[in-house]
C-alpha cells in the first residue's frame, strides 16, 4: 500500500515554512476553541519545530493564538532532565513557553524524574487519557523515516494498547518516551513538517518509493487529515513538483 498524505503542501521558503504553519496552527485553535473551547496540541521536538514555535510565540502571531484554551502536550521526551540540553521540553519553553501568555496548567510536559522511563511513560499515559482525540499533533521525520521516538525496528512499533511506551534506542544509547500510533492514529490532524534539502532523500523514499512500508513514519495513517508541510528545498528536485501553497 502507498502512502499518501490527505495533503502535500508546499512552501517556496525556510521562511514561509514556518509562517504558513504558524497561521494554519492559529485558525484551527481558534475553530476548536469556538467548537470545543479547548485546543489541544502535542508537539514535537528538534530543531525545525524549534523555528516554528519561535515564530508562533512572535509579534506577528502573538495576539492570534487562544493561549488560554489550548493545552501543550508532547509527542515525545528523551529520558534526560528537563533542564538538559537535550530536552524537548527545555526547547519548546525557550522559544514558545516563556514567550507566549500560556498558563502554567496548560502545559503538560513527559515525567522525567521517575524510577526509569517505563514508569515516566505510565505517569504521561494517564496526562494523555484526558484527551478522547487530539486536535493536531505536530511530527517530524528523521534520516531513517522514524518519528517521534518510533525508529525503526524497536519494539515500541508493535504497541497495540498503550498510549504512551518507553523505548530504548540502541543507536542512540539512550532511553525515551513517546506517544504510540494508538494516539497519533486517533488523532484529528497530523502534520508532518519537514524542512531543508537534507530531507530530499528520505521523503523521495516515504512519498514515491516502492518499499516505503519500512518506514515507521507510514504506519501514522489518523483518522482525521494527514498532512505534509515543506519547504521547497525538502521535496525531491528530480521529481515533479507540486504546486505552491
């Protein structure tokens, strides 16, 4: 089976990326919060997200989010403090957290303090049963087609009833935390943000390629809409490419 997101869209710049997104991010708080009157977001970590988060948390888009009724989640924590340089956390607090008027309450950040990462993922699974479905879930993608912390052949992949799982990541030496396809599948959006032409190789292999089902990025296929947000130097050059936003 192929896969194909339920929209391809893509940006002419770094630039645009990140404002395109950061305005699609306000328009459907702002829908679930007159809907719902509440948005609830799981982020994602790395270093694009971080320019996405700084450009939310801007002048320009400041005034436009409903940051009190959207709630900040996480899609996945490495095992470190949250005062590590490695913490998604630490990130997203830097460039979004400390900048925009969000209550403390409305942030929900993985455990990292516990026994060991098995019990911090049991402690965030019960956070994350408060949520009956996501209103977007911010992804990336890694070299290897893996996302949040689903890489390739670990065990976190088969997880058929936990919402959130411990996984040890060989390559890495090093323990995390991340929600499962049970929550990202029942998500109502994903968005998958993918910038720079370091992506160019992976995303030809997930998008057109035959063999794209290794890849645990394929097995994300939510209920609600999939989409795939780049910049034009992320998509393959050698193929034809889609129109611009």
């Amino acid at each position: 089976m192929t896969y194909k997101p339920d929209q391809l869209l893509i940006s002419e710049t770094t630039e645009s990326l990140f404002l395109d997104v950061a305005s699609s991010i306000c328009d459907i708080a702002n829908i679930c919060v007159r809907k719902n009157g509440i948005f609830n977001l799981a982020l994602a970590g790395g270093s694009t997200p971080e320019k996405l988060y700084s450009t939310l948390s801007s002048a320009s888009y400041i005034d436009k989010m409903p940051w009190q009724f959207s709630h900040f989640y996480f899609g996945d924590e490495r095992m470190v403090t949250h005062d590590h340089a490695d913490s998604n956390y630490l990130m997203a607090k830097r460039t979004l957290f400390d900048r925009a008027p969000i209550p403390a309450q409305n942030i929900h950040p993985v455990p990292t303090d516990c026994i060991d990462a098995k019990t911090c993922a049991e402690q965030y699974a019960a956070s994350v049963s408060h949520v009956d479905s996501f209103d977007m879930i911010l992804l990336g993608m890694g070299d290897d087609g893996h996302t949040a912390s689903l890489f390739p052949q670990t065990g976190i992949l088969d997880e058929k009833i936990k919402k959130v799982a411990a996984v040890y990541v060989e390559k890495m030496n090093s323990w995390r935390i991340s929600m499962t396809y049970q929550v990202l599948n029942d998500a109502q959006r994903v968005l998958v943000l993918i910038q720079g032409e370091k992506k160019q190789a992976i995303v030809k292999n997930v998008l057109y390629g035959d063999n794209s089902t290794q890849y645990p990025i394929t097995a994300v296929r939510p209920a609600g809409k999939l989409i795939w947000h780049m910049d034009r130097a992320a998509h393959p050059a050698d193929l034809k490419k889609p129109p611009s936003l």
